[in-house]
C-alpha cells in the first residue's frame, strides 16, 4: 500500500536544472518537501496509494544568473513584432513581470536586473515550470492559457515515473 513517484526537471533543450523545490501535497494537506539533485531528478519515497497528490517544483533564487543584454534585445524585437521568440517557453520567459504579457515593462524590468538595480523582480519568481505533458493550444500565445505549472495525480496505485516539467528562467 506505498508507492513511490519520480520525475525530473529540465529545459526545452535538455539542461537539467539544480536547487529546485519540489513539493508534493495530498489531499489531507500534507505536504513533504525535496531538493532536487544536480542531475535534475526528483524522487518521493513510500507514499501512501489511494490517495491524491499535487506535485508542484519551486525555484526563486538568483534572478540575474543567465541573463545578457542579448536576452534583452531578443524581448525588444518581439515587442516591436521584428523577430518573434519561437517557443512558447520562451515567450513564458520574456513575460519578465509575470503581468501575462510581453510588453515594454519587461524590458525595464530586466533593464533592471542587468544594470544591478535590483537583485529580483518582485512580481514574479526566478524560475516557472511546466508540466512536461501539456501541449500547448496556441505555442505562439501561451500566456493566454492557463498551463498546468503542477502535476496531478488522481489516485496513487503504483510506482510512477517520468513526471517531468520544463524549466523556464525568467528573462533568459
């Protein structure tokens, strides 16, 4: 009557990603925590089956790792419709703000970061996640969708794995 669950976290292109949070939450609220190993792999050990939990990862730490001005002149180009990110995880990260859009106020807003202004953005963490089964509706208009940024899982029998999210970093 226990079963574990696995997954890992990495980019579009394959880059797994260290430091994350990953909670896991059942239905009476309890709630375990885990830090992510280098290789981009989580794992929750003997939980209880016929239950139901939301998987959730968490990374809001150094804002500014990885961003260039070359990531701000990529935001510009799609604001002034020039050249558009071509992934709909991008246009996740270009949403510097997390306002839903991308506009010129993400562009101050990494403006900021990359002049060393201020050291995160306050209205959004530094890190999303995706889950990594989710096909978008419109990959040219994510924001207008509401992604899944969790993993459900309605009644745990097994062991599962492969649960995986795709890392996006903010302004990168």
């Amino acid at each position: 009557s226990i079963a574990d669950v696995s997954g890992g976290i990495q980019t579009e292109t394959f880059q797994n990603v260290e430091q994350v949070d990953v909670i896991i939450a059942n239905a009476d609220s309890s709630v375990m925590q885990t830090e992510m190993a280098a290789s981009g792999t989580y794992e929750f050990d003997d939980l209880a089956t016929c239950e139901h939990y939301t998987i959730t990862p968490f990374k809001d730490i150094n804002h500014k790792n990885g961003i260039t001005t070359f990531d701000l002149v990529k935001i510009i180009k799609h604001v002034l419709e020039t050249e558009y990110l071509d992934s709909p995880y991008k246009i996740i990260g270009a949403d510097v703000n997390g306002n839903g859009e991308i506009a010129i106020s993400d562009v101050i807003e990494l403006r900021k970061l990359i002049l060393l202004f201020q050291d995160a953005v306050p209205t959004n963490t530094s890190w999303r996640f995706v889950d990594g089964d989710y096909n978008f509706v419109d990959p040219t208009d994510p924001l207008n969708e509401n992604f899944p940024e969790y993993k459900e899982i309605s009644m745990l029998h097994d062991d599962m794995s492969l649960l995986d999210f795709v890392a996006i970093k903010i302004g990168d």
